[in-house]
C-alpha cells in the first residue's frame, strides 16, 4: 500500500504552486468578514473550485484564525466528505499514513483509525480517496491556519445512517483540540432563483437540526444529518456564515451549485 495519498486536484480545483496558494488562501481569509465568535467545534463547507466556493468556505475558516487568542491549540481534523467518484458502502477511511498539498504533507491519526475498524459502518480503502476532491479542497485552508501541528481524520461518506455517522463523531468527538469539518456542497444545477430558495430552505433545516436532509439538498447529506444529531447531543449551537452560489462567485445563472457556511459552538 502507498504510504502518502498524493494531491489529485491541485492545478484545478486550486493552485498547484505552492506560494500562489497560499497567498490565494490567505486573501480569502483577509476577505472574509466574519465577526469575532468563540471557537467553532464543528465547521460545514463547501468543497468546489476556489474561485466558486473558497470566498464562502473562508467564512467559516475565519474564525480559526488566531486573532485575540481566543482560539484553542487544534491538534487534530476529523473530516468528512461525500464520495463523488466511487460508491461508498458507510465510511471509506484510508490507510496511507499521510495526504499531501503543494503545501506539504498532512499526517494522518492512525491510532484513531484503527480504532474506528472496530465498528462496522467502516471499510480501510485507499480507491475512493485517490482521486476524490471533497477532503482534498479543504486541506490548504487548514494547512495555512494550522500550520503542521494536527493529525487528520479523513472519511469518505457514502450509504450510511444518521446514526451510523453520529456514532462515528461520538467516538472522535474529543475535547476542543479536535475540531470537526463537514465538506458539502447544497443544491446543484438549478436555475439561480430557484437554487436561492431552495438553499435557504436547507440552511434553516440545518439550524434546526433537521437531521432528514436528501442528497438533493446538499451532496454530503448523509456526512451533513449526522453530524446534526451528534450536534445536538452535546448541546453545540449552531450559526449560519455565509449562504451563496456560483452564480454569486464565479459562474452563470442558469445552473448554479450553492454554497454554505455553518458553525457550530
């Protein structure tokens, strides 16, 4: 097996320069104007392109910056994302001992990953995560915050239960240094008007903690529904950040994919 889980999208989805991107992360995050919060524990981001979603996923990255000091020392990342590329059956977690960036390489926790084998929602395999883009995109955001002082997580979500995914957030929930991120984008290719309303009517079920949502509604849906009900059960509240599409960003009216910014303290 490969011992690093080498970067699939650099050069599309962002820049493959190392200096380029990270002055095009620390740009989105000086735009971002996401006002002073205590520390999130759990993060919900959009995953698309940086010039379609990198301004909306900088809202919520904003507040891990380490202005006033308010934040906690992060030292680990569990992340969770849909698989666009293979079906999933439950969780794919990798066995690599690291996931490289053009900014470097980001070690996995793999203590914690075997000890997730112990429940039956999860399968190891490296295939889904090889050329998947949903955990990849966020990494850069969290390399530049972060620097090289946290372990990651990282689980593809396919056909699994809230309750499945719960479960799995129950056994990595840990205290504030383990920050939770849900990578997800909301509806997609619907007209611009129509997509407003139908984002909007998400992001109120998602504050609501509506663990029901459809894969219509946000494409890490299953990630998204059980992260609400581990939400809810330790008392998180939630914050909705930023709400767009690509039509606000980047692209055309006519078919749009939204985008959403939550977090919960």
């Amino acid at each position: 097996m490969p011992a690093l889980r080498q970067a699939a999208v650099a050069g599309l989805f962002y820049p493959a320069e190392p200096i380029a991107l990270r002055r095009l992360v620390t740009q989105e995050l000086d735009a971002a104007d996401t006002p002073p919060a205590p520390a999130p524990k759990l993060l919900i981001v959009p995953h698309a392109g940086y010039a379609y979603s990198g301004p909306v996923a900088a809202k919520a990255y904003a507040l891990l910056r380490p202005d006033g000091g308010a934040r906690p020392d992060i030292e680990r990342v569990v992340l969770l994302g849909p698989a666009h590329r293979l079906a999933v059956r439950g969780f794919a977690a990798p066995t690599v001992q690291a996931f490289v960036t053009p900014l470097g390489t980001v070690p996995l926790d793999t203590a914690a990953l075997a000890e997730l084998e112990l429940l039956p929602q999860i399968v190891r395999s490296d295939e889904p995560h090889a050329l998947e883009h949903s955990l990849e995109v966020q990494l850069p955001f969290l390399q530049t915050l972060l620097g090289d002082g946290f372990v990651l997580v990282p689980l593809l979500v396919g056909g699994a239960t809230a309750e499945a995914v719960a479960q799995v957030l129950d056994v990595l929930w840990g205290d504030a240094s383990t920050l939770i991120v849900i990578s997800s984008d909301l509806s997609h290719y619907l007209p611009y008007a129509l997509a407003q309303n139908v984002d909007h009517a998400t992001a109120g079920r998602i504050l609501a903690f509506d663990s029901g949502l459809s894969s219509h509604e946000a494409c890490g849906a299953a990630a998204i529904n059980g992260a609400l009900l581990a939400a809810r059960r330790h008392g998180l509240s939630p914050r909705l950040l930023d709400l767009r599409n690509s039509g606000d960003t980047a692209g055309d009216t006519a078919r749009v994919v939204g985008y959403g910014a939550f977090a919960f303290t």
